[in-house]
C-alpha cells in the first residue's frame, strides 16, 4: 500500500523503521510511466527480511520542504530512508533487482537511537 504524504511528513517518516518515498510531479510525464512500477514494488516488497516497509509518495509541488530536505532535484526520485534519515535515492526510473538491492541495504544500516 502507498500512502500520499502530507504536511506531517516529516513526523510520519521518522516514526518508521525503513520507509520507501516516491518524490513525483502531477505534470511529469516520466513519474506517470514510474507509477505502477513502484506500485508493483510496494506489492511485491512489502516486508522484506522479515521487515515491514512502508511506502510513501509525495508531490513535490505540494511537499516543497521535504524535497529540499531530501535535496529532489529530478523528478521522478525514489528515496530509501531509515527513521527519518535518508540512505539511497534513485533518480528516474529504476528495475527491480536494483531497487531490491537498495532495499537490503538498507535494511543492513545499523542505526542507535540515543535518548536525550
């Protein structure tokens, strides 16, 4: 399942373990061929490892702020992020063993939360 982000985005994206954004334009016509691709890999890669992956899309006319945190300069653009920190991003449009291969690794980020 993907869910479209909105103006809570940052708090939604920091709260999972492993999140997968589609950064995209209403008006791209390369981000309209990449849909149901990413669709597919939402279906297919839903948990992976054992991890559940959730999946986000996010207009980046209507989300400016998370493409500049991000630093989306193309369109379309997949972003790999691990609570909130962004680990991988694709520009364009991407096969599947290439965007399962960034999954793994991204699962293999180890990461320590530090209470303050």
């Amino acid at each position: 399942m993907i869910t479209e982000l909105n103006k809570d985005w940052l708090n939604v994206l920091s709260k999972d373990r492993i999140a997968v954004v589609k950064c995209y334009g209403t008006w791209c016509g390369p981000c309209k061929f990449y849909s149901p691709h990413f669709q597919k890999f939402s279906d297919t890669f839903s948990v992976y490892n054992n991890e559940e992956i959730r999946y986000y899309q996010s207009d980046n006319d209507k989300l400016p702020d998370l493409g500049k945190k991000y630093m989306v300069d193309r369109l379309p653009s997949t972003l790999f992020l691990v609570h909130g920190i962004l680990a991988y991003k694709i520009y364009g449009i991407t096969r599947s063993k290439i965007f399962e291969n960034i999954l793994k690794h991204s699962l293999d980020i180890k990461y320590h939360i530090q209470k303050e």
